[in-house]
C-alpha cells in the first residue's frame, strides 16, 4: 500500500513559470487537501476536494488552482509561480470511513523553489 | 477564531523525562483534536487523537488532556526517547463537508540522551 503519492519531491521554478504538483492516493478516500508548511506556520490549507469534480477554497488559496478529475489523485497548479509560494507542500487524504475519525494521510511532500 | 496556538515553539528534554505541549483554541466548533508527529523530510502522520466529550486519551506514552471550557489541550510524552524528538503539531478540525483542519505552528522536541 503505498498510501499517499506526490510528484515531484523537489523542483525549482523561476517567477512567472508555471508547474503542477499531482497527489495520488491509493485509500479509495473520499477527501483530499493540500496544505503548504512555512517556518513557524504550521501547516495552512490551501484547496480541498470532497469528492470527484468538487474544490472548495481554505485559508491561503490565492496564486493557485487545483482541479479533482479522478477520485484518486488531486492536482495543484501554480500558473505564475512567485517566490512567495516557496515551501514545501503536502498533500493529503482521508475519509469518514475509515478507523482514524477525521485524521488525515499526508504524502511525504514536495519542495518548491521559486528564485 | 480559527487559530490553533501552540506553544512552546521548541522543546529539550533529558531522556526519560516527561514533555509536554500546549495549544489552545477558539472556535468551539471544533470537534475533532489530532496531534501529527512529523521527522525531517516525511510528512507529518497522525499520532493521538481526542474528541471534546472526553477529558484524556492515552496511548502507550502518549496522553491529551483536553479542558473544554478552558479551550485548550495539550500533549504528555512519558519517558521520553531520542527517538521521540521530531516536530509536534496539534490541530482542531471542523467536520463541515470535509475535514478542515487548522495546525498550530509546531514544537520542535529534541530529546536528549
């Protein structure tokens, strides 16, 4: 079971370049998110999916898009990359399903690098 | 008043020791309390996890204490291990369509052997 998948781990992009990161999960979970972690931030939501074909917004979305085709996988585009989306990114899964009540699966990450 | 403070934002404690971990909220909606357990360069994975109608939960060395009317819980790590030291995260989640869930900044334990 590998869980929670993300692509790329690491990139690094020059401002106004575009780029998508992909989440594939492999839990059959109904929901999924993506979050970015700065230093002393903690983890900020940025989108969520709650189903095949539905996003809704979290805290910090502007500057991204993301789009839910198949129920496994959630993409994060950033169409015109600015340094202040360097972070890392994580992406995560869960579902009221499972044994875990509202816990969440994360990926491992990916780390963005906009110079 | 959807803030999750948590404090301290780093932590060292001897081998064997007791640490500890605060964080307090404000949003009474909250119904779910997780604590992520993240070493560097994973993702953050789910450690213990408490609901508002109960006082404490335990698993093996981990404890939450959670005060409802106070607003705020915390984290018990008995008989601390190196191999505890990671960054600690609790968070608050809201079951509104999906789990959204607001983290505190982290603590950043290191345990010394």
């Amino acid at each position: 079971n590998a869980g929670v998948t993300q692509t790329p781990k690491f990139r690094v992009l020059k401002t106004g370049q575009s780029m998508t990161l992909l989440c594939a999960q492999d839990m059959n979970h109904e929901y999924m998110y993506w979050y970015r972690q700065d230093p002393g931030m903690g983890l900020r939501l940025i989108h969520y999916s709650v189903g095949e074909g539905t996003t809704a917004k979290g805290e910090v979305p502007d500057g991204y898009n993301v789009s839910r085709l198949k129920k496994q996988n959630f993409l994060l585009g950033l169409e015109s990359a600015a340094p202040s989306q360097t972070s890392v990114y994580f992406c995560a899964s869960s579902s009221p399903r499972t044994g875990h009540g509202y816990g969440y699966t994360f990926g491992s990450g990916t780390r963005l690098t906009v110079v | 008043q959807q803030q999750v403070k948590q404090s301290p934002q780093s932590l060292i404690v001897q081998k064997g020791g007791i640490s500890i971990i605060n964080c307090a909220y404000e949003n009474t909606a909250f119904d779910y309390f997780p604590w992520y357990q993240q070493f560097p360069g994973k993702g953050p994975a789910l450690l213990i996890a408490i609901r508002p109608d109960v006082s404490e939960k335990k698993e093996g060395r981990f404890t939450i204490s959670f005060n409802k009317s106070a607003k705020q819980f915390s984290l018990h790590i008995m008989d601390s291990q190196p191999g505890d030291s990671a960054t600690y995260f609790c968070a608050a989640t809201l079951n509104t369509g999906g789990f959204k869930t607001i983290f505190g900044a982290g603590t950043r334990l290191f345990v010394k052997a």
